[in-house]
C-alpha cells in the first residue's frame, strides 16, 4: 500500500519528508505541487503514514495498528477534506464541518491528526480564510497536508506558512521504462505517451493504457495523410468530419503537433532513431515527402496559432478550416 517506495522520481522531496519525521522536526503544514499523476498524492499518504506508523523511522512500517488503519482508510487520526460530488469548490462548510470540528480533539491513539485535503487550490477564498485562521494557531498535534496542482491559486498568507514541495516532471525515457515493465505495454505505445503526458507518470498509464489516445493518434496520422493528399473537395469533406473531434480537439491539435515535430526531426536526421512515433515511421516519411522542412515548420506554428485560436475565441468549425487550408498550401 501507500510507500515511499512507490513514488517515481522524486527523492529529494523522499528525503526530506523522512529526515523531518527522523529528526523530529515535523512541520504543521506542507504543500505538495504538481501535475496530476506525479506522485503528489502517494507522496502525501505515505508521509501521514509515517508520521503515525509505531516503528517511528523514516518509512512506514506497513504492520502496526496506525499503517494497517491508514491503508483501510480507518485511522481515526487521519481527516480528509474533499471537494463534494459535482462541486467545483472546496467551500467553508467543509473546512467548519471536517477541520475545524476535528481539530478540537486531540488525536486518538497517534502522536499526530493528520489533514489531508485534495485539490487544496480549489479552495474558494472564504474556505481558505477560515483554514487560515486554523493555520495561524495549530494546535501540536496537528498536521496539514495539501494536495495541489497549481498553489499560485492559495493566499500568499496560506501559502507562507506552509513547506512546499513541487514533483518533478519526468524524462520521458524514465516513464518509458516504468510503463514498460509494469504495465507490459509495447515501447513504442510507452514513448509515445511518456511524450504527451508531458512528465506526469500517473498521465502516461492512463494514455498507455487507454483504447481511446491509441484510436486518436491513429486518426489524427491518417487524416494528416489525407489533408495533404486529397483534392479541394476532399479537404472540405474532412473538415466537416472533424465536428467528431470537437471534444478533444486539444488532444488531437497536441497529436498532430508532434507528428509534425516527428517529421521535422526526420527530415533533418534522416533517421528514425530520436522520432516519438516509431511505431509509425512509414507515415511519417511519406508526409515528408509530401510536405519539406518549410512547410512543416510553417505547419508547426499553424498548429500552436490553432490551439491558442481556439482558447480564445472558440469558433470550432473556423478554426479548423482555417488550420486545414493553410496547412494545404504550398
Ligand atoms: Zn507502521
């Protein structure tokens, strides 16, 4: 269950959690940032199941009465405060109902009560002023865990009172090899997603392990193909079938991006070697055929300029055709 051995990357944030519980230098409030599927979540549990594990190092022991609670998610001196069903919000309720209510109490049987609260930054500012008030005067037992993916969105004054620690993107070379072996996926499939998924090892599974990333990478390679090859009308035809991508337009938009990037770099090595996408090198050098450096190059920015298009204003159906005539130009 929840182990620092677990965690990915991440051991300078690893050795600090354990030299704190080693030399008793526990502080009230940490903040773990970082894109979701990074490890900021096992992080969090594993260190709470230190704080109360018996054997007292830096590790938790997995066996005692407190880490087998906490795996059953039954310690009574571990409190979690969530967003509710369907809300985007965390809102003061839930930090009156659940943390406030809580921390009147001293812990049970642990040395600490342990707060754990998800999606930290979704906090609304009243929810975070009445935390804030807790925060100033904790009481000795009481540790604060927050679980973020962008705290630039907590109050300076929440955040300056908290040690933060920020996961680390990964290599795609490293999240290549974990998908690899535990998750038997090919080594093509791993890259590819290791690749999109920006650092995020949680990310990348899900893509690896999704039907749907591998139909779209698909598409998106075979539409390329088709953008560039057909004919006026053909090209009208496949603008209107995009509307089937409308809801992950980005996805499609990031996908095709990279390809654009695979055929660049095969353009300027001649080789398949550094190439995301090795599980389709013959697509890749017949669009280079198709297109030439400049064109691609020009196609990469078309692709950006798209994407951001499509944040700002949101016309779908424009956007896209707009993308799809000029990438067809010569
Ligand atoms: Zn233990």
């Amino acid at each position: 269950m929840y182990d620092f051995g677990a965690v990915i990357g991440n051991k300078s944030i690893i050795k600090s959690l354990k030299q704190a519980v080693e030399h008793k230098r526990v502080n009230h409030a940490y903040i773990f940032d970082g894109l979701k599927g990074s490890g900021r979540k096992t992080l969090a549990y594993a260190f709470a199941k230190t704080l109360n594990c018996k054997a007292g190092t830096g590790s938790p022991c997995g066996s005692c009465i407190s880490c087998k609670t906490f795996d059953s998610g039954n310690n009574p001196d571990v409190i979690f405060v969530k967003r509710s069903e369907g809300e985007r919000e965390i809102k003061i309720d839930a930090v009156r109902n659940v943390i406030n209510k809580n921390i009147a109490v001293k812990p049970y049987s642990n040395r600490y009560k342990v707060f754990i609260i998800e999606d930290a930054d979704r906090m609304n500012t009243a929810a975070q002023n009445a935390f804030l008030k807790t925060l100033e005067e904790p009481p000795y037992f009481a540790v604060f865990l927050l679980i973020t993916e962008n705290c630039s969105k907590l109050l300076p004054t929440v955040l300056s009172r908290c040690q933060h620690f920020r996961t680390e993107n990964l290599p795609a070379e490293e999240i290549k090899k974990y998908l690899v072996s535990r998750l038997s996926v090919s080594d093509a499939a791993a890259y590819t997603a290791a690749v999109y998924s920006g650092g995020s090892i949680g990310r990348a599974a899900e893509l690896a392990l999704s039907e749907e990333f591998g139909a779209l990478c698909a598409s998106v390679a075979e539409n390329t193909i088709k953008l560039l090859e057909t004919d006026l009308i053909g090209l009208y035809k496949l603008t209107a079938q995009m509307e089937q991508y409308k809801d992950n337009i980005e996805s499609y938009l990031d996908i095709m991006y990279l390809l654009y990037r695979d055929c660049l770099v095969y353009m300027q090595t001649g080789s398949t070697a550094a190439l995301v996408r090795q599980d389709i090198t013959d697509i890749i050098s017949r669009i280079c055929t198709l297109t030439g450096t400049r064109r691609l190059i020009r196609g990469c920015s078309l692709i950006e300029d798209a994407l951001e298009n499509l944040r700002r204003y949101g016309d779908f159906q424009l956007v896209i055709e707009n993308l799809f005539f000029k990438l067809k130009e010569k």
